[in-house]
C-alpha cells in the first residue's frame, strides 16, 4: 500500500512536469492520470480487501 | 506483603477484565453491525416511526440444485437494490423523453451532456468512428447503472449492490463478453485467436505468446471486478468503522468521528463517479485494443 502511494505521488509529479512544459496539453495529461490512478489505487485496494477478509474470518 | 496490601490488587485485575470483556463485546457487536450493512441479506430496514422496521425478504423462492451444487436465486437485498437502481434509471429515460428537441432543456439536456461525454471521449477516440457508435449504448448503461448502483450504497436506508463481488463480476463478465463479440466480429472467429501470436515471432514463442496473451484475456475483467468491487466496500467499511469507533471508545470521539465520516462521504461520492468512469473508460480501451484499425 505504501507502494501504492509513492507511485501515485510520483505518477502525480511527473503529470505536473508535463503540465508545465505543455499546458495545451493540459486536458489529456488529466485523463492519463486519472487513469492510471485508478489502475494502481486497484491494485492497493486488493491487497486491503485481502487484510479485511483475512481479518474478519 | 500482607492481606490488606492484596485486596486492591485484585479488584483492580477483575476490572481490567470486565473492561476487556465489555471492549471485546462492543468490537464483537460492531463487528456484527458492519458485516450486516456491507453484505447482503435477507431483509431491508426502511424508514417508519418505529425503532427497527424491517421486511424481511423470502430466501427459499428460486432455490434449485444445480448438478450437486445449491444455488440459490431468491431476491435479497442487493437484488431489490439492483432492481431500484435499474427503475430509477427507466424512469430518467423515459421523462427525459418529453423534452427531445433539436436543443433538449432540462432533464433530457443533463442526460444528453453525459451521453455525448461517453461517446465524444471515451467511446469514438478509443474505438473510432463505427465501433465506438455501435458500442456507446453498451457504455452508457454501464456507467449509469454502475453509477446509481454506487449512489445507492450512500442514501440512509441503502445499501451499495456493486458492494458485492458477485454483482460487479457479473458486470466484468458482461464487459468481457463485449470485448470478446466485438473482437471476434472484427477479426473473424479463428482470426481472432490467430491474432494472439502476431506475425513475425519465431515458432518457439508461440506456446509462451498463447499463455500470456489468454492470461491477459482472464486478468482484465477480473482486475475490473475486483477494483469497483473493493473501491466500494472500502469506503463503506471505513465510515462504519469510524461511527463504531464511538461505541467501542467513549462516546467523547465523536466530533472528530463525525468530521473524518462527513469527509469519507464526500470522499466516497466522488469514488463512486470515478469508478464508473474507470470502469466504462478501461471497457472501451480494452475493446479499442482489439479493433485498433491498421494505419
């Protein structure tokens, strides 16, 4: 989860970077990054299901 | 040390044990209370002057045995809410209908605005002009369904149907089901899974090519279920957590409760916009995969 977050925040970054150089391409820099956070924020949230379910049984 | 210097000791080790046991009785009951609203059940509380008010909902009605495995049908709770979210969103459809015109007011213009999101960006730039035309209703009842399943889960009395991995892998199977027809119907039935070894790889990395490229076919949609899946009992396990958190600890935690649980309902509506977005967009990419035309 740690993992997760630290890539999220670099991925958050590296959006800005491109953002700066860029700003026309502002919009479409947007809709990668939410995308690919919410592809590692599944990959997170996986691991957190697995604890709860090992924690509740 | 003598008689007199023992007998605190004591009462003061019985304390700590009732305190313990009350603590594990209270995380016990907590326990029971988010299981109750996270799974499904067999009976919905709705609003009325009493204190508990509940239906209790038939569980033997379609139970039949399915080659020695018990399957059981019968409507629960995350149906009816299922069948909720499906009326709500017949019934949008059919009052936006009044007001078709060349230029929509009202409820129809807020449903065309999102319509002509899924098709301008993420239906045609993924898949081009054709298919993304031909897939947009798909795309579109998906992500209204999966939207008002997730708004549903928020309101007092409701409870989130895409809160249960069987809804949401019925929904990925769905969306596999589409990427498949819609690859098969490009490339042709046997062209489809001559694609999954490319042209021009060597004879021996053929085997290897056929695992992964059919592991890749499973992992997508089941990394769809189990991301909406998760997203959503999450958010829901937390703010039931942090209101449990004032039973279990003294009642005195309670603002700070309240202000993180008001800020996890916000935090949770715009996860569940999100997710529907994810969800639709990453159907639409994993279909474009498929129908890329060849520049």
């Amino acid at each position: 989860m740690i993992g997760g977050a630290y890539g999220i925040g670099r991925m958050a970054e590296a959006a800005m970077n491109g953002t700066s150089r860029q700003p026309t391409a502002a919009g479409d820099i947007r809709t990668t990054m939410i995308i690919a956070a919410a592809l590692i924020e599944g990959v997170t949230l996986f691991a957190e299901v697995i604890c709860i379910l090992m924690a509740l049984k | 040390m003598g008689p007199c210097a023992r007998l605190p000791k004591r009462k003061e080790r019985q304390k700590v044990v009732e305190n313990a046991a009350e603590a594990a009785n209270k995380g016990e009951q907590v326990k029971n209370m988010i299981l109750h609203h996270i799974t499904n059940g067999w009976d919905i509380s709705f609003p009325s002057s009493e204190l508990v008010s509940r239906v209790y909902l038939n569980k033997e009605l379609w139970k039949f045995h399915l080659g020695g495995l018990e399957v059981n049908m019968s409507i629960s709770r995350h149906v009816v809410m299922m069948m909720i979210a499906a009326g709500l969103l017949i019934l949008l459809g059919l009052l936006a209908r009044r007001r078709l015109a060349l230029v929509p007011q009202g409820l129809a213009n807020v449903l065309e605005a999102f319509v002509l999101f899924i098709r301008d960006d993420i239906a045609v730039p993924n898949m081009g002009k054709k298919t993304g035309l031909g897939f947009t209703p798909y795309l579109c009842s998906t992500f209204f369904f999966i939207l008002a399943c997730n708004l549903l889960g928020l309101i007092p009395y409701g409870s989130a149907a895409t809160g249960n991995v069987s809804v949401t892998a019925g929904l990925a199977f769905m969306s596999f089901l589409a990427i498949q027809f819609a690859g098969m119907r490009k490339m042709g039935f046997f062209g489809y899974f001559k694609h999954l070894v490319p042209a021009g790889v060597p004879w021996w990395m053929a085997p290897i090519m056929i695992a992964v490229e059919l592991m890749g076919i499973c992992a997508k949609p089941f990394a769809l279920c189990v991301r909406l899946f998760a997203n959503m009992v999450a958010g829901h396990v937390v703010i039931l957590s942090l209101i449990g958190l004032v039973f279990v600890m003294s009642i005195w935690v309670f603002p700070l409760s309240l202000a993180f649980g008001v800020f996890m309902y916000f935090l949770e509506l715009f996860v569940g916009f999100l997710q529907a977005y994810i969800f639709t967009m990453l159907t639409a990419v994993f279909i474009g995969l498929l129908v890329a035309e060849s520049h």
